[in-house]
C-alpha cells in the first residue's frame, strides 16, 4: 500500500493486532481511539504506528483527521461494545442501545465521512461477530447489532465500487475485552469454550487480524464475510 491506512479502534485486541500486521507490509499505519490511556500506550510503544485519539462518533472530527490523512489506500473499522447480552424477557433495551451506540452508528459516521478521502480502489474492511449467525440463547440483541454491521458489505460494495468492502465475523477471542471479568473466571470460561470449539482453542487477537489484513489486501475480493470463528457459530456452549 503506498498510500496511508487507518484503523479506527485500533490501539487494543484485533484492531491493534491488525495494524502491526498491516504496519509490516510496509504500509504508513495510523490507529485511532477514543480511550486517551490506550492512545498514549500505542504512541510510546509501537514506533510503527502512529496513534490519534478520535471519536468515532464525532463526524466533524472523522472527517478532519481523514482529510489529513488522504488519500488513504484501506480503512479498518474494529469498533466494539460490551453491551446487549441477554434473553429477550430479560433484555435491557436501554443496554441494548447504548451498544448500537457504541459500534453501529460510530462505524456508520466513521464510514460516512472517511468516504470522500479514500484513495480511488481503497478497501473497508468491517469487524462484525460470530453472535450475528449463531443459534446463541441470550443473543437476539448483541446478534442483531453485530447483524446490522455486517449487512453493510453487500450494497457498499456494490455502491461504492471500484473501493472494495469486506467483514470479518470473529467469534471467541482471548483480547482486553474479557479484563472485566476476574482472571480466574476468565480462564475457566476460555477452558470450557475451548473444549467446545471445534477447533479446540479459543482465538487470538493475530488470527483474526490475519483475516482483516487479508481483506484489505485481496484486491480481488469484496463484498464478502469471512467467518474466522473457530467453529463457534455452529458449536454447543
């Protein structure tokens, strides 16, 4: 890529993984959060990286880091929530909105007003989740966002063609979002889901960035979402 790349959510888990990635192609990576503390982290650890902190949802600013940066050859999006979990008798709607809040609107303004400073043949690339397609109990609601994220590929790929749109739809994956739970829960649920998967271990962050890197750089491929699961969506928990 001899133009820049950005990646919005980009400091932690997949996102930080898939720009180290992209970062060895040779491409000029900057990475994007709104968490100060991560920003600062990437900024003091990763020469490779060139870290800004920005608000997905805040459109002016968007459009004014994109403008600095075009025009730019790829765009990741790795935007994510910890809300919207729960059996639909028990579904906190308001929880469930303040997950929409947090990935679906943000990567729609990202998307918006990234748009006019992508390179001519620049790739999207989309980080959805496995709950968009499994028969999960307890996943109507997370499901449903994540389902809305993922059914922007077809009509912008064909919409914004000849720039090429692609999602990766991950499961399981051993990355900072897990922190709130106690480490010792923690491994004990990623001990059980392993012996679950059929792949028998629970992902890492770089396997899915693999994918994302993947996406952005297959220059024959749009349009598509690329289950890296591990099996998840057809396994029993």
């Amino acid at each position: 890529m001899s133009d820049p790349v950005l990646v919005v959510g980009g400091t932690s888990g997949v996102g930080l993984a898939a720009a180290r990635r992209l970062a060895a192609t040779g491409a000029t990576v900057h990475v994007a959060s709104r968490d100060a503390a991560k920003v600062a982290a990437v900024g003091d650890t990763e020469p490779k990286l060139v870290a800004h902190r920005l608000d997905g949802g805040d459109a002016s600013a968007v459009a004014e880091l994109a403008a600095g940066l075009a025009p730019l050859d790829a765009l990741v999006i790795t935007l994510a929530g910890s809300e919207g979990s729960g059996t639909l008798a028990e579904l906190d709607l308001a929880s469930l909105r303040r997950a929409f809040e947090a990935k679906y609107w943000p990567t729609l303004t990202v998307l918006q007003n990234v748009l006019p400073h992508l390179a001519e043949r620049a790739s999207i690339t989309l980080v959805g989740a496995v709950s968009a397609h499994a028969f999960l109990p307890g996943g109507a609601g997370i499901g449903s966002l994540n389902a809305a994220v993922e059914a922007l590929v077809r009509p912008l790929a064909a919409e914004l063609a000849p720039r090429r749109v692609n999602a990766i739809s991950p499961g399981l994956i051993d990355t900072p979002w897990w922190n709130g739970l106690p480490e010792q829960e923690r491994e004990a649920w990623f001990s059980t889901a392993a012996k679950a998967l059929p792949v028998g271990h629970v992902s890492t962050a770089d396997e899915i960035a693999e994918a994302v890197v993947f996406a952005a750089t297959n220059t024959s491929m749009t349009g598509a979402v690329i289950n890296i699961d591990g099996g998840a969506r057809f396994a029993r928990f």
